[in-house]
C-alpha cells in the first residue's frame, strides 16, 4: 500500500539548512583542528625550476609546506572509472605533487598547514615558486591541428565511434538536409558550498568528513591513494551544498588533506575557494560539433552524423558523452557519431550536470527546428513524424515512454496550437515574442554494484533505515524517508532515513540521475524484507491474532499487520516484539542491478520556452518555460519538481548566461561567481512542471526513472528556437550573447 | 599587520585621514573587502567611517539636499526616491538587498568605477561633492571629480564628506544593461533629468568612457528643441538625434562584459528610450 510515496512533503533535513544547524564538511568541529590551503600553479605547461618555502615555514602558526619535494608519499592513482560503478573514482589518473612537471594552471603544487586558515593563507603567499614556462593548449582553436580520433572515452566505458546503418546512404537519399556548427563554451558547476575534507587519523584509522557524492568512492578512492585498508576508512557526508557533479568523482584535494593531517599529527580541514573549484574540480569542456541530418520529403529522418571536438587533458581520454541521447532519441536506420580529442593543458573534464545530453541535444533539437522549417512543418510534428516506438538501435521495446503524452500535454499548457507560427509575428510592443519547443531525454544508468540498505524496527513501532549515499540537496533523504514508511507500512514520522556515511550499507554514488531509483530500490527490498520477515514471525506466533494466517492475505498499514478481508484481524509490531521481549528486528536489503539500461530506458520530457527579445539592445528574457517529464513514479512531488525546475532554469542558464573563458594565458579569465554569471532570481521566469506517471517494471521496484538532470535537457535548444521564432536568426553557440542578437 | 582606525566624530575622522593619508576609508565594505579579500591591495591600515553618525544623516540645505555619504543604496531608496528619482532608480540596480544595505553613496563615490551605478544620476542632476579635510571643505562638481578609471580628484588627507544636490525639479530616468537582470557590472547606463523649470536637461554616462561623464551636446540640443512650450508627443527623429549625441560623447572600450561598438548602440537606445520616457511623464 502506498501512502507516503509521491506525497509532496518538506525535506527532512531542511530545518537544520535553513536554521545554520547542518553541519558541512568544512564545518565539523574537532579538537586540535588545524587548516590546510592548496597553492595552485600560476603557469599551464612547463616545470617547477625551484620552490622557495622558507619564508613560508618561518611564518607565524604555520605547521608544515608541502611540496613534491617532501610530501609523503602514498599507494597508486586507480583507474578513472565513473563513480556510479562503486568503486574508487578518480576525477582524473593524475596526481599531483610528484614531481616539477606542470600540466595545466591551478594545478595543485604545494600544501601549506597552519594553526589558522588565515596563517596558512598568508603563508601560502609567501612561497616563491619559479617555473620554467613550456608551450601550451587549451582551447580547441589552439589545438585543432593535433586533434585525433578517441578510441573510448568516458574512462573507458564508451567506445569513440558509433555507426549503424550507411550514414552516407541515409543522406545520399534524403530531400532536405541540414549541415550545422555548433560551438560551445566551457562550463564550471558552481555549487554554493565548495568542495572541502576534513580527515583525522586515530592511529592507523582514517575518519574523512567529505562534501561527496558518494562516500564510498571517496572511501575506496582514498584507500587506493593512500595505499590504506578499506576498513581503516570511514567517509562521513552529512550534508552537500550542491555538486551538479563537481563531487561526483574524487580529486586529489581529500588525499591531500589526509597525507597533511598524517604528516602533521592533527586534523586537518582543506576547503577549496571559490577561484580554486575552477581549476581542482573539474569542468565541462569547451567543445564543438558538426550535425547532419537528412530527412525525406515527409520529414523523416534519413541520416544523422554527429561529430564533437573538445580537448581533454594529456592524462585521459575524455569527454562528455553528448552524442549519446542524440543518437538514441529518434527513429533513423542510418546514424555515425565520432568523439575526437585534443591534448590539451587542463585537467581532464569532468560531468556536469547533464553531461552531454545537454549539448548534444541542443544541437540535434535546434537542427530539428531548421529541419522543420526547411519543409514547412511544425517543430512539433517533425518530431511526431520520427517518434521511435522502440530503441532505434536494436529496436527493442523501451522500458516505458510516455514521450507522446508530455508533447500534448506541454503543447496545452503553452498554447502551441494557437501561436502565429510566423517568424517575428508575435509582439509586444516593441519586444518581439517567441515560442520555441524540444525535447528532453536523459537516460536510466544502472549502478555497477549492489545496492544495500538496512532496515531496523524497534519494539515501540518506531525504525531506522540506513544507507551511505550522500543527499547532495536532490531530497534523496526525504524521498527514501517515504520509501521506507511505505515499505516497512509505518507512519512517515515514525521513519528516521540514515545516510552520509561509508560505515552504512554500500551503495553507489549519487550520479548520472540514478541515486533515487538505486537507492529507493535497496531501501523497498530491506523495508518489504523486514515486513515480511514480521509478517512470517506473527504467523507462526501461536499469541499472535494472525497465527496461522495465509501470508498473502496479510497486509500492513501504520505500524499494523491485518487480514486484508478481516481489518479486525491483526496486531501491531510493537505488540509482536513486545511479547516476543525483542528490543528491534532488522533485515538487510540487497539490490542487484539490471545490466545497463541506458540503451533502452530514459526519463523523457517535452519543454516550451516563451521568450521576449528587445531587438534593439540584443537583450533575450525568458517569460515562460514549460516542461511535462515522464520520469516513471514520483517519490516525492515537491522535490522532484524542485528537481525539474532547477534543471530547467541551469538550461536557460546554460543557454543564456554559463561560460568560462580561457584567457591567453593557458587559465581560466573568469573564475569567481562575479564574472562568471549564474542566473538570479530576477532572470528566472515562469516556470511550470508537470509530470505524466508511466509505470516502468525495468529500471528497478519502484519504476523510479530520475529527475536530476533531464529538466535542463532541450530548455537551450527551446529557447534558441523561440529566440529564432521572435527574431529569425538561428544560433549556434552557447551562450548566446547580445551580440549574437544584433 | 593592518591597523583598523574607528574615529567616532567627523573631526576626528579628519585628523585621523591627514595624519595617516595611506589609510583607505572603508565604509559598507562592499568594493573594499572585495579587494582585500582577493589580495588586490594590502594598505597599511582601514580608516572604518561607519561609526561617524554625520556621515549618515541626510536633510535639506536651503535649495538643496545635502546627503551624507554614509547613506545607504536602501535609504537612497527608501528615504529620498520620491525627491531624487533618478539615484533611487539606480540605486535599485546595485547588486543584491544585502549590497543594498550595506554600499553607500559616497563609497560609490569614492571607488570612482566608471561603471558606478550611482555616477549618472549624479551627473544628470549636476550634483556636487563635498569633500572634507583638517585644511578645511571644498564642492566640486560631480562632472569635475572623476579623473579616471577609478581616480578622483579626492586628495590623500580629503574624505568625501557629502553629496549637494537640488531635488528633482522634472522627470528624472535611468536605464542600465547588464549581462543578467541583477547583481551585474553594468555594460552601460545612462541617467536623464529634465528640468522644465528652466528648459534644460542633464545627461549622465556610464560604463562607457574612462569615467562617468555627461553628453553636453545632447543636453544642448535637447534643451534647444524639446517642445517646451507646447507639450505634446515627441518627434521620434528629435529623440533619434538625442541618442545618436548621447553615444557620440561615450568613449567605450572593449571588454569582457561587452564591446565598445555595442556600448555606443545601446548608448544611443537609451537616450532616445528614457527621454521619450520622461517627455511622456512631463506630458501626464
């Protein structure tokens, strides 16, 4: 029986945000604490010639430098393997402080540990470090040249090249095509807590206080790193202000601050500044693609080619994956995607929220609307007409999709129908409005491990459920609090939902949206496995009311077990354990994945974007997005459509605003939240979510799709074709300025 | 080290300021922290001006109002919108509440950005700074204290004590680009003041030259054609003229928040937008 879930309650944990009780990673108190800063390199290639650390050593309160001269050193760089595989996650195979070579700017250099932050602020500005300056890369119109071909990417987990079908003859047969460039800026997630550790050593016992996604990653990162058992690590997240993916794999930062804390015999916290997460965290890459599609006289696509350029790092092969959805979404026999790379002096990028759906989408769905308009059809039809009732791949049946019920309903509530479709025909004023649509896609990954969580009842009715994943402020805490109500079928307030800590049963990084689908899952097999485990212990309880009883015919509701025919007929916990003198019950649940679904299963939406444009000062507003998401079940309404919403907005943001420059320097020209601009509340416009319940028996118990990252997929590509409709330019890279609209 | 001077009386903020002029006036913080805090400049000490209560007080001074420059954007809006229209409306433009309640006029003022959201209004109603030291007050016109991107003619033992400035008179505006809708350096900006009284009009720029400065040509030619005397709906070319005047006195440059050929366009929309504004409140 389901009376928790979808319910739209408020956070569990959101008293303690808003009243400043929460405790972060940069704010756990422990005696004798003492404060680590990273000192990052000023140049992007070349070497350390010498560091000078006396004046630093020397300064008042500070504990010790580091540098690749003298930091401990530990175990080995594990493979880079996203996170949501369950093991250690290396942001990137690269650890710094190892030697003098330098590989890009901001890389980590030295270390300096004082009584006070502000002592090791100052005496980090006190090192005297001279480099030798090599030539460097870091933008793909510098290294255009050298680009080549990736034979995987993603840490291996994606091949660089797909075909199927003849894309050649896909386009040789087409009637119309389209062949557009697309050019993308680098992006940066900007979490408003910046990542910090704070790690303590009790003897050979490492205790890390981490702002992660996942705790076990940092903890099986760590334990790799720092050559130490993995049962001598505990990881503690109580609480994450924001990731978007920043903390979604494991920089060197945390082991930087348990060799600091080891070498200096105290803990140690090391927070990264603001300027610092542009350079230690992480980025998306500034990237370009080239699309083709081709489509016969009726508008069904024939052909697509999709093409990307960005440069990654000189350790790792990677880029976002943004030909993936792309690829997937509609219905064409013939399609070629290739990733080719370029060495270049950055640390290997990273994900970002929506990484690649976004960018790729924005191309494919844009191109779609110039597709449309080149055969006089509407945006949303062309979409119709190429609507895959199965994976265009190998054209098995989807997990589920209600794709065709978010495009009614969004076309309703946004009026499609009855809009001048006419270019530059809606005005108000001198403003000229648009509409523009897109779809949204993001697909269902599956954790690599098993997902665990355990259920704990005690005698008076009351439980704990625990789990490790971190609440990164998704609402996972208050959607698995629901969960397990329903699961155990005791009152929601009788639930307290544990987590943050690799100490509690295994589970996965919050990553790739799939944190409410894997951990709902492990938390309704424990809860539904302790219920039954009482169930069966009151049938075979000669005291019990229900003894003898036919299982299946037993049902649970606040806290009571009963006949479903005889609601007369039953007992509560409490009095089942009470008379059995057991103080609680528990059972383990255990979640074993399905292969990769990815393929086959996504979250899909239908987004509408009304903007207003001044056409004289260039100046883009957006008045009103709309998106309706078929996400599977809804575990909570409040936080998924919190969830949908914001990812809406980061995909104005995305399209308007977001993008880091690299300066001729080889470093990032805008690393502060005063230069690189997010949106504020007086940009965000109105915006409605909706959501259409499909029932999906695939993915995981629950039919839980995720709604983490889809809201941003297609609001870029909408608002461009909105902006293209109340102007008639159409716009190929990202953000789009004010120029662009002159 | 770094000494935290805390006079509480103006006199004392005066002597303090002659006899360490490397002192650097802080009062809302927000430029000056900003600074510090990103290792811009370390000065040997911070003269705090917020515990002089003179500072703060704002009033009428015969024709004018002299407002001090410890008065907050908040107050500016809250307290002086219905006499000072222009700088109330700019005011709302600067940053964020939290900004707002903490940046002052004359930190503005004294920070001398040539994008200061403050300066054109100042401009377009022909303010006039007061500035204060042991040696004794001077009032320099607000066209005459910028002399660059961020200098002034401010000397080392001065403060800036207040801003002298006539309530409005006639429609007042201000508009300002910005790359978001809050919290943002403007690109560019620009204040307007009419005063029907004596039918002349003043211009402030903003974001567009080395400082803030006016368009004394467009004020003259406005003042020279605006229908004075029979006030009906304005020629679309006189506006068109105005603005095109407006964007010829900019001197912009390229930057990160926008080019110098888009500066002197949305120049010339402003001006042509807010003075078919205000015209339009004249006429009501």
């Amino acid at each position: 029986m389901t009376t928790a879930i979808g319910r739209p309650i408020d956070r569990v944990d959101g008293p303690a945000k808003v009243t400043g009780a929460g405790r972060y990673s940069a704010d756990v108190p422990l005696p004798g604490l003492v404060h680590a800063v990273v000192v990052g390199s000023r140049i992007p290639a070349g070497r350390i010639i010498s560091i000078d650390t006396r004046a630093a050593e020397q300064a008042n309160g500070v504990l010790a430098v580091l540098t690749h001269l003298n930091l401990p050193k530990g175990g080995s760089v594990p493979p880079l393997v996203p996170s949501l595989a369950g093991a250690a996650a290396t942001g990137q195979t690269f650890f710094p402080m190892q030697d003098e070579v330098i590989h890009y700017a901001g890389q980590h250099v030295a270390v300096v540990v004082a009584e006070t932050l502000e002592q090791a602020e100052h005496a980090a500005t006190l090192l005297r470090i001279d480099y030798a300056a090599a030539p460097f890369v870091t933008t793909v119109e510098q290294g255009r040249e050298q680009a080549y071909e990736a034979r995987r990417i993603f840490g291996g987990f994606l091949p660089g090249r797909v075909e199927r079908g003849d894309v050649d003859a896909g386009l040789a047969e087409a009637a119309v095509t389209v062949d557009l460039g697309y050019r993308y800026a680098a992006n940066h997630h900007n979490p408003i807590e910046c990542s910090a550790t704070t790690a303590v050593w009790q003897g050979d016992r490492l205790t890390v206080y981490d702002a992660t996604q996942g705790p076990n990653a940092t903890l099986h990162t760590l334990a790799e790193l720092l050559n130490v058992m993995p049962s001598h690590i505990r990881v503690v997240t109580d609480f994450v202000g924001g990731s978007f993916g920043c903390k979604a794999m494991i920089w060197d930062h945390p082991a930087l601050a348990a060799l600091a804390a080891r070498h200096v015999g105290r803990p140690v916290r090391l927070a990264l500044s603001r300027e610092q997460m542009f350079s230690s965290v992480g980025h998306r890459e500034q990237q370009e693609q080239q699309l083709t599609l081709g489509a016969d006289a009726q508008g069904r696509l024939t052909a697509v080619r999709h093409h990307k350029l960005s440069p990654t790092s000189h350790f790792d092969d990677w880029a976002e994956p943004s030909l993936g959805v792309a690829s997937q979404l509609y219905a064409c026999p013939n399609y070629q995607g290739v990733y080719r790379l370029i060495r270049a002096n950055t640390m290997t990028p990273t994900f970002t929220r929506c990484p690649g759906e976004a960018s790729g989408m924005f191309a494919l769905e844009t191109a779609l609307d110039e597709l449309a308009e080149r055969l006089g059809l509407d945006p949303l039809e062309i979409r119709l007409r190429n609507y895959a009732e199965t994976t265009p791949g190998d054209g098995t049946p989807w997990s589920s999709k209600k794709l065709r019920e978010c495009y009614r309903r969004g076309a309703e509530l946004a009026g499609w129908d009855r809009r001048d479709p006419r270019v530059g025909a809606l005005r108000d004023g001198d403003t000229l409005l648009g509409w523009g649509m897109a779809t949204s896609a993001y697909p269902c990954y599956q954790p690599g491990n098993p997902q665990r969580a355990r259920a704990r009842l005690y005698a008076d009715g009351s439980a704990v459920v625990q789990a490790s994943i971190s609440d990164i402020g998704t609402g996972s805490a208050t959607a698995m609090t629901q969960v397990a109500a329903d699961g155990l079928g005791v009152q929601l307030e009788r639930v307290r939902f544990q987590y943050g800590d690799s100490d509690l049963p295994n589970t996965a990084a919050a990553v790739g949206s799939a944190g409410a689908g894997m951990v709902s899952a492990a938390v309704h097999v424990a809860t539904t496995a302790l219920r039954d485990q009482l169930i069966a212990q009151a049938l075979a309880d000669p005291g019990s009311p229900l003894h003898g009883a036919d299982p299946r015919q037993v049902t649970v509701a606040e806290g009571r077990m009963a006949l479903r025919e005889r609601p007369d007929v039953g007992e509560t916990y409490a009095a089942l354990l009470q008379r059995a003198f057991m103080a609680d019950a528990e059972a383990v649940g255990t979640w074993n994945p399905p292969p990769d679904t990815s393929g086959g299963s996504m979250t899909f939406g239908a987004q509408f974007a009304q903007v207003a444009v001044d056409p004289d000062l260039g100046l883009v507003r957006v008045r009103r997005l709309i998106g309706v998401f078929d996400a599977g079940r809804i575990l909570n309404r409040k936080t998924a459509h919190s969830q949908l919403m914001g990812g809406m907005i980061w995909g104005m943001s995305h399209a308007l605003l977001e993008g880091t420059r690299m300066g001729p320097d080889g470093r990032w020209a805008n690393a502060s939240l005063g230069e690189y601009l997010v949106p504020v509340n007086a940009d965000a416009p109105e915006v409605v979510v909706e959501t259409v319940e499909s029932t999906d028996t695939v993915v995981n118990p629950l039919g839980v799709k995720g709604v983490g990252e889809v809201g941003m997929v297609g609001t870029a590509a909408a608002i461009a074709n909105a902006i293209h409709h109340a102007t008639g330019k159409r716009l190929h890279r990202l953000p789009i300025t004010i120029e662009d609209l002159l | 080290m770094m000494d935290f001077l805390t006079p509480v009386t103006w006199a004392d903020a005066l002597a303090v300021k002659a006899d360490r002029p490397e002192a650097v006036p802080v009062a809302g913080g927000t430029d000056v922290m900003v600074e510090l805090n990103f290792h811009r400049r370390r000065p040997a000490a911070l003269l705090d001006l917020t515990r002089v209560p003179e500072l703060a007080a704002w009033g009428r001074d015969g024709d004018v109002l002299r407002v001090g420059a410890g008065v907050s954007y908040t107050r500016l809006i809250e307290e002086l919108g219905g006499l000072l229209p222009g700088l109330a409306a700019a005011s709302r433009t600067v940053g964020s509440p939290q900004i707002r309640n903490r940046g002052t006029l004359g930190g503005n003022l004294g920070s001398a950005s040539p994008a200061g959201d403050g300066h054109p209004p100042l401009l377009a109603a022909g303010a006039v700074v007061e500035l204060a030291s042991v040696r004794g007050t001077r009032e320099v016109p607000v066209a005459d204290f910028f002399t660059g991107p961020k200098r002034s003619v401010l000397a080392p033992d001065e403060l800036i004590a207040a801003v002298l400035v006539a309530p409005a008179d006639g429609p007042e505006q201000f508009a300002k680009i910005g790359t978001r809708n809050a919290m943002v350096i403007a690109v560019s900006s620009f204040a307007l003041a009419l005063h029907p009284g004596r039918r002349s009009v003043g211009t402030g720029i903003g974001s567009a030259a080395p400082t803030p400065r006016r368009a004394p040509e467009a004020e003259e030619f406005a003042a020279a054609h605006l229908p004075w005397d029979g006030p009906g709906p304005l020629d679309p070319d006189l506006a068109r003229r105005f603005g095109e005047l407006v964007s010829a006195a900019a001197a912009p440059i390229d930057d990160v928040r926008g080019t110098a050929a888009y500066r002197r366009h949305s120049l010339s929309v402003l001006a042509r937008r807010t003075l078919t504004w205000a015209w339009e409140e004249l006429c009501e």
